[in-house]
C-alpha cells in the first residue's frame, strides 16, 4: 500500500462515537440488519459487526441485487445461510425483496417469540438495530419499511448522524443508527472495492488505476458484458492498454493519435455505476 493511501482518514470522529453507541444500546436490541452492498459483500461489511452484536441474532440484507449478477447473489445468500446467518437479497429504489423482510425478523426470532408466549408477552415488539457502512442504502432500507421519509437519505458517505427509532407495527422497531466504517483498509482491495461503487470519494485514489482495476476483474469474469458494451477486444493485452482499446472505441482520442485513458476511465467507471455494462458482482463467495 502506498503512503497515500495509508494516510487517509477513513474513520470519522463521530463513527468511533457509533460503535459506543451500539455497545450501550445492545441490551435492547433482539436482533442486528446489517445492510451491505450485493455487489461487494464482502467490502462493504464491518469487520467488527460480529464482534460489536456479541451473538445477537443476525441478518444480512443485501441491498443493491438489482445491480448485481443475480446468480452470484443467489450463492452469498446459500453461503451465509451455511454459516447460519440470514440473508435476503432486496433493492431499496424499487422495494424488491422487502416484503420478506418481517417473516425473516420472525424466523431469526422465533426463540424469543416463543419465550414471550409462555410468559403472557404476547404482542410485545421485536427491537431491530439496522446498521451499514455509508452508501450502502441504510436510510433508504428504513424508509422503504416505515413507508415514510423520517431517515434522512443522501447519496454521499456518512449523512445519518443520531440514533432514530421506528415503529414500523405493533410486532416491529426499528433503531437507526449511524454509518460504521472501519479505522483504515488493511487490504487496499476494499478501498477499490468501495471506489468502484461509489462508497468513497473518486478522489482518494486514481482515476485511471482504478478503472484498470475493474478492467482486470471484468476481464476474468464479464468478458461477453464488455464486448456487448465496447466491441470486439483483445484481452491479452494488460489492463492499460485494454482501457485504451475501449477508449479508441468510443472516439476518445487526443493529438497523436493517443488515447486520452482519463476520460476513458471515468467513463467506464460512471457505465459500471449506471449498469450500462450490466449487472455485474465484483466479489464471489
């Protein structure tokens, strides 16, 4: 890892504040939704979520599943399901896969229903901690379910501040919590990861490294989605020259005869965002 990147500040003052905040409120939490993005399962969880929910009842919403490749989704969710934590694939724009959201609550939680039957507690609320690193669709998640626009949502990391609760009915609650990013990426893999989606700013890392970077992952696995896109490519070539393939394609040339790979980079990274290349998961089980 470069000295640029390692002197980059990707733990706020106020997300250490949001892992304090979670400790004292655990007590009244049932169970954790984790929110993360389905095209990078991996990246865009908190390394420390295990740890900080001490064996709380879990489930994984892997948000974003209209943007990535259905089946490799299919297989995060058989393989967390193996480690016995739920999973639900769901898109919070369009509300797919959200109306599951409940009965799965009820099955993670269906001890503690139990428990509340024997002791006469019947109808008492199920408390849901629902967390996430920024960007990944936290607030959009909650004000799909509460059907209302309480959480505030903005496409830029790190806009939640305070806890809010939300009575979603008289079974379920919900407590909204701030964003949680890690201190630092210990593996600059997740930092790229994060870039590609627009997780973190453009500008942390470079332009055309990181399009290369996806290049290189689209080459092993999207072959046919990228020649669907730009044409006909040769991918013996390194990942520079093939961004400059792609760039020539679209008419990107500069005096010389030169690719101008800059502007080639930011438009493959703002097609992969858009899904104009198609739906595309960059990590796999």
């Amino acid at each position: 890892m470069s000295d640029t990147q390692q002197s980059i500040q990707w733990f706020p003052g106020h997300m250490a504040k949001t892992r304090r905040k979670i400790k004292e409120i655990l007590p009244l939490i049932d169970a954790v939704a984790e929110v993360v993005d389905a095209r990078v399962p991996l990246s865009s969880r908190n390394p420390e979520i295990a740890e900080l929910i001490e064996g709380k009842p879990h489930i994984i919403l892997l948000n974003k599943s209209d943007m990535a490749d259905k089946s490799v989704t299919e297989e995060w969710i058989k393989h967390y399901k193996s480690q016995g934590v739920f999973a639900i694939a769901i898109d919070c724009k369009s509300g797919k896969g959200l109306s599951v959201f409940k009965d799965t609550v009820k099955t993670a939680l269906a001890d503690k229903l139990e428990a509340y039957a024997k002791k006469g507690m019947v109808g008492k609320p199920l408390r849901v901690m629902v967390v996430g690193i920024p960007n990944v669709g936290k607030s959009s998640f909650i004000n799909r379910i509460a059907g209302k626009t309480r959480a505030k949502v903005e496409n830029r990391p790190g806009v939640t501040r305070g806890n809010q609760w939300f009575t979603i009915d008289k079974q379920l609650e919900l407590l909204d919590t701030p964003g949680v990013l890690w201190p630092k990426f210990e593996d600059v893999t997740v930092g790229e990861h994060l870039a590609f989606t627009g997780a973190v700013k453009d500008r942390i890392l470079d332009t055309e490294l990181l399009a290369m970077r996806l290049l290189e992952i689209l080459s092993e696995n999207y072959r046919d989605l990228l020649e669907n896109r730009y044409g006909k490519l040769d991918f013996e070539c390194d990942s520079y020259d093939l961004l400059s393939q792609i760039g020539k394609k679209r008419g990107m040339v500069i005096r010389g005869g030169d690719t101008d790979t800059e502007r080639a980079a930011n438009m493959l990274l703002e097609e992969y965002r858009n899904c104009k290349i198609g739906l595309i998961s960059l990590e796999r089980v």
